[in-house]
C-alpha cells in the first residue's frame, strides 16, 4: 500500500500526457489514469491467482485434514491399545492394533504395541521379529535386548545370547538393566563363559556390587572346570575370583581341592587368614583335604592353630570335636560337642556323643536317650537359601531348587524332623552329657 501510495503521489506531481498506439489506435489516457488501471489490473490478477491457487489445493486440503483426522484417530488406538495391553485383554489390544496400523507407520509405540499384542498370543515367532526390528531404535534398543535374551532362554539359543551380550556393551545400557536376564539363561543352561566376558568389558571396576557378581561367575567356571578334571585352566579362573573375594569360603575350598599349596605351612597360615575373616563350616573339608597324609594328632595340632577366635560358632567345636574323637581323646571330644549342642543342636553331635556313651558307659537309658536324640534330627545342612528355605548341604552360586542366584547363606537353625521341637527339647534336658 505505501508503494502504491508514494506511486499516486508521483503521478500527481508529474502530470503529463501518455500516449499508446496498438494496432493503428492510439489511446491518449492521462497518467493518474492509467496508474489507477493498471492497479487494478495487477489487484484482479492477484485476486485470481489467489483464487485458483486455493481451487488447485481444495482436494489436498480436504485430504490432509482426513488423513490427520484418521491419525489422531490411529494415535488414540495406539494408547487404548497400551492401556489394554496392561491388564491382558487380548481382543481390545488386537482391535486397537489393526486400526493403529491403517494409518501410522512404524514408530516405537506401534512396535511395542504389536509386540504386547504378540506376547499375549504366545506368538513367539511374531515375538521374535518384532523385538529384532526394534533394535534399530535407540530408545527402544535396551528393552529389546532384555526381551531377546530372554527368548534365547526360552529357545537354547546361545548365540543370540551372546550376540545380545555384544549389543549390551553399548554404554547407555546398564548392566543391572539386563544382568538377571543373563543371570537366568547362565543358571538354566550352565553357560557362563559368555556372561563372565562380558562382565570382563563392562563393568566398572570401582563397582563392588558388579566385582561380587563377576567373581561368583568365575567361581562357577573354575568349580566346572575342575569336575572336569580341567585343573589349570580351572585355577586361573579361581584366582580372578580370589582377587575379589579373597577368603570367600566356597573359593577357598576349591582352592585346597586343586592342592597347589605345597607346603604345609603356607596352607595353614591361609586357612587360618580365612577363617578369620569368614569362617564356614566347609573349613572341614579343607582341613581334611589340605592335610591329607597327616596322622590324626598332628591333623589336629595343625587344625588347632587355625580355628582360633569364634568361640560362638557351634561348627568350631563340632570341628574340633570330631577331629579330637579321631585322634583318640575321648575326654575333649566330648567337651567339644557338648559345647556345640549348648549354641546349636545337631545330628552329628549327638551321633558321636551316642557313639562315646555306647563305647564307654553302661547307662543303657541315657544311651538310649542319645540315640533317640539324634535320630530326631536330619542330616546336617549347614546353609539356607534365603529366597525359598530350601535347607542345602552344599553352598554354590545359585539354589538348585528356586534357581536364585547369590541366595545361600550359612544356616543357624537346628533342623529337626516333623518341627518336634518342643519334644526334643524335653529328651535333651533329660540327657546326661
């Protein structure tokens, strides 16, 4: 309009004649004249350019405004879909799917709808390809790893296993994101090289929580390696161990299996260090493999220097005492075992406390008594899963009964048959020991 505007002005100040000749007329309009045609003229050409431009675009238009209209109607699909995907209802998901799948193409959420909706059906298949796509979406990429290693459980397949392994290493995802998954498929198919690799690349060093695991896995590798009469390849795995949990008892005691402590000496000064720092009841097993050869008295002489401190712990004195029953002295044994019975009853002390009596004393009713006593109990389990309550003889990195993993712990309770408790209690405070 200013243009327009300063263009009259100058009309008006430069009045003149204008002359046009076309096809032998000749038109004489004067300046201001023709101006104001030829705005009129441009205004016209504008107004229908404007105009058929609009005409042009009307079947566009109508069609943008029908295809949001089906988007907003597929994206509301795709969230009552979600929503029905959380508590299970297979036919509302399906139907929400089809209609969200008219109109969007592949995005995150229509991936984990479909995904949703193929769990539900048990379509592993359908399952399998759908957590593959989204792997090409980083915000998607975790959760598809996680679901991935879970259908290698599910299907043995340990090479997706590893290669979801290989993805995992990726530093947004985490390793607790995806470590009991891996945990599982390493329990149920006793594969846990692949998992002790990664773990190897991954974690952080500084990371206690994550060294724990690592060095629990490699124990598991070692412990395979020696049942398969593998003991070289089995020790390096358990010194990785050792470096994170050096008095570990389960370590220690596989450590003694593999006899690679020669001497006499430097054995008893490490059982002794372990039994400072976490004493186990398998410190047995260690003293009677480590001291394999010994006669019984010096067996016990060298066992003596290692059990010192923790007078509280009743499988000190059941040690001593067996190893003292062996050795022959009656009198100390049987101090042992009573001291052992006095913090927690068990079948092995009264079995050998039975065994004294019956060799030593005519007391045909406390012999009795005595046999009763120990008759009541189970064999001694000395740990507890702490997930399930299963009762275990031996430890190991995961309970055979729940498949939990890190779960067993040393056991405090006596365990006595049909829970006759108050029975036992009773026949022991009429026991003379």
């Amino acid at each position: 309009m200013a243009t327009v505007s300063t263009v009259a002005m100058w009309v008006g100040q430069h009045d003149g004649k204008l002359i046009i000749e076309w096809f032998g007329w000749e038109v004489s309009p004067t300046p201001s004249f023709f101006v104001i045609l030829l705005i009129t003229i441009i205004f016209i050409l504008y107004i229908s350019i404007k105009f058929s431009i609009r005409i042009i675009k009307l079947p566009f238009t109508i069609k943008k405004k029908i295809t949001n209209a089906r988007l907003k109607k597929s994206e509301n699909a795709l969230y009552n879909g979600i929503i029905a995907s959380s508590y299970g209802n297979i036919s509302e998901v399906n139907k929400n799917l089809i209609l969200a799948k008219k109109y969007l193409k592949k995005t995150p959420l229509l991936l984990l709808l479909d995904l949703q909706n193929s769990i539900l059906k048990k379509n592993n298949k359908n399952s399998f390809l759908i957590l593959s796509n989204m792997l090409s979406y980083p915000t998607l990429k975790p959760l598809a790893i996680k679901g991935l290693i879970t259908y290698a459980n599910k299907n043995n397949d340990v090479e997706l296993f590893s290669n979801m392994l290989d993805r995992s290493l990726d530093k947004k995802i985490s390793v607790s994101w995806i470590i009991q998954d891996a945990l599982n498929f390493s329990i149920e198919k006793n594969d846990w090289k692949n998992l002790a690799n990664f773990l190897e690349k991954k974690i952080d060093r500084k990371n206690k929580k994550d060294n724990y695991i690592l060095s629990l896995i490699n124990f598991k590798i070692a412990n395979n390696l020696y049942l398969d009469n593998n003991n070289e390849t089995a020790l390096f795995y358990l010194e990785k161990s050792l470096k994170t949990n050096k008095y570990f008892p389960a370590f220690i005691e596989l450590y003694c299996k593999l006899k690679k402590i020669e001497h006499k000496v430097s054995l008893i000064k490490l059982l002794k260090k372990y039994w400072q720092n976490f004493p186990s009841p398998n410190i047995e097993n260690c003293i009677n493999i480590g001291l394999e050869g010994l006669d019984e008295l010096s067996k016990l002489k060298e066992a003596s220097k290692m059990l010192v401190k923790h007078d509280n712990l009743y499988y000190k004195h059941l040690i001593l005492g067996k190893l003292k029953y062996k050795a022959k002295i009656w009198g100390e044994a049987k101090k042992d075992f009573k001291k052992s019975i006095r913090i927690k009853p068990t079948k092995a002390a009264y079995y050998y406390l039975y065994k004294m009596e019956k060799k030593f004393s005519s007391d045909i009713i406390n012999i009795s008594k005595l046999k009763k006593l120990f008759s009541q109990f189970d064999e001694e389990s000395n740990f507890l899963c702490s997930f399930c309550k299963t009762k275990l003889i031996s430890w190991d990195v995961f309970c055979n009964n729940c498949k939990q993993f890190d779960s067993i712990n040393i056991s405090t309770k006596p365990i006595i048959k049909n829970n006759s408790t108050k029975a036992s209690n009773q026949l022991l405070n009429s026991v003379k020991i």
